[in-house]
C-alpha cells in the first residue's frame, strides 16, 4: 500500500480488517478493546482512503487490487 496510515490505532485497526476475509465494527472492538466511535471514524477515512470497502452495514473488508 502506497498509503501512509497515520495513528496507532488506525493502523491496528487496518491489519485486522487486512487479515480478515470480513470483519464487523463489533469484532473488531470485541478483539481490540477500541472504542467503538474511535472504530467508525477510523473505518470511515480508510474507507475514504481507498484501502477498505464496506460490504453490508458495519461490514468491511480489505479493497481488492
């Protein structure tokens, strides 16, 4: 990824849903103990970003190439 990732968290956040197939907002803060509003607006910029995509209603996954 030619992204730059800026934020501990985000970055943690990033890999979860990379090595996930799939992966929900609540798996992610069930997994990482993140606060759940620090989880959306992380997805929604790497969503905006271009490095994930949303599948269904607090779905996400890795963009595909």
């Amino acid at each position: 990824m030619d992204k730059e990732i800026r934020g501990k968290k985000r970055k943690e956040i990033f890999e979860m849903i990379k090595k996930a197939e799939r992966i929900s907002l609540k798996e992610i803060k069930a997994s990482t103990n993140i606060n759940y509003n620090t989880i959306r607006s992380a997805v929604i910029s790497l969503t905006n970003s271009g490095l994930i995509e949303r599948i269904e209603r607090g779905v996400y996954k890795p963009k595909s190439k």
